[in-house]
C-alpha cells in the first residue's frame, strides 16, 4: 500500500497540481493584499467611508447596533453587509488577476500560424512538385 501511494504521489499530474495549489495560494495571498492594501485606500477615498458589515438583519424582534452586539447575546442574523463585502473583494480580487492574466498572455510568444504547404508528393514516384504542377517533372506523369 505504501508503493501504491508513492506511485500516486510522484505521478507528474499530482506534482503539478500540489505546486498549483501551493503558488495559488501564495498568490491569494498577494491579491488580497493588492486590493485592501493598495487599491482599496483610494477608492474608499474616491466613493467615501462605505462599509457595510455592520449591516445585518436581526431574526429576533430585538434591536441591536452592531453584529458583534447581536452576536453575544446570541441572536441569529443575516449579515448581508459581509456579504456584500466579500462581493466587491471578490470582483475586486477577480478584475487585478483578470488582468495579471492578460499581461502574461502578453509575454508568452504566440505558436506561429501554420505555413501553407508548397509541394505536394507524386502520386506515381513520390518525388515533390510544386501544388500547382499538372504534370510531374521526375516521371512525367499526368496530374489531376
């Protein structure tokens, strides 16, 4: 069972996506901080202090100011500030790599288009003519 394992664990696909994990969340780890820490200052700038995670709706006929006030006396809420939050991180986070993504394709040199063949083969004496021949210059054969 331990071979098997091993077998698994070295297989070159299981090795890739380890490293792809691992490099993503390095990099989840330097997206969030782009947008909190370098994109968010100025566009909180911009539209003005919004904030919604002390929105929230209490599911108990009580009033409470805050979600943490709610949350130790034990009243179940729906925080849909956090979400709302976590909505504009999200498209936020999505956009900054959008576009990481886009540069890179940027960089990477393009496969060049496929080049029209010249010549095509003798059907007779499998020599190589120009596509346009009609009659083989090697066998003289007469061409299609």
């Amino acid at each position: 069972m331990l071979k098997e394992f091993k077998e698994f664990a070295m297989r070159g696909n299981v090795l890739d996506m380890a490293v792809g994990i691992i490099i993503g969340a390095a990099f989840g780890k330097i997206t969030t901080s782009f947008v909190e820490d370098v994109m968010m200052p100025p566009l909180g700038r911009l539209v003005g202090p919004v904030d919604f995670s002390n929105r929230f709706v209490s599911l108990s006929t009580a009033h409470y100011d805050t979600v943490a006030a709610a949350k130790a006396a034990g009243v179940p809420t729906l925080n849909y500030g956090t979400f709302l939050n976590n909505v504009i991180n999200f498209l936020i986070v999505a956009f900054a790599v959008f576009l990481l993504v886009r540069m890179v394709n940027r960089w990477t040199k393009k496969p060049a288009s496929p080049i029209a063949p010249t010549t095509k083969d003798c059907p007779q004496c499998a020599m190589s003519i120009p596509i346009q021949a009609k009659r083989c210059g090697h066998c003289t054969t007469q061409l299609a």
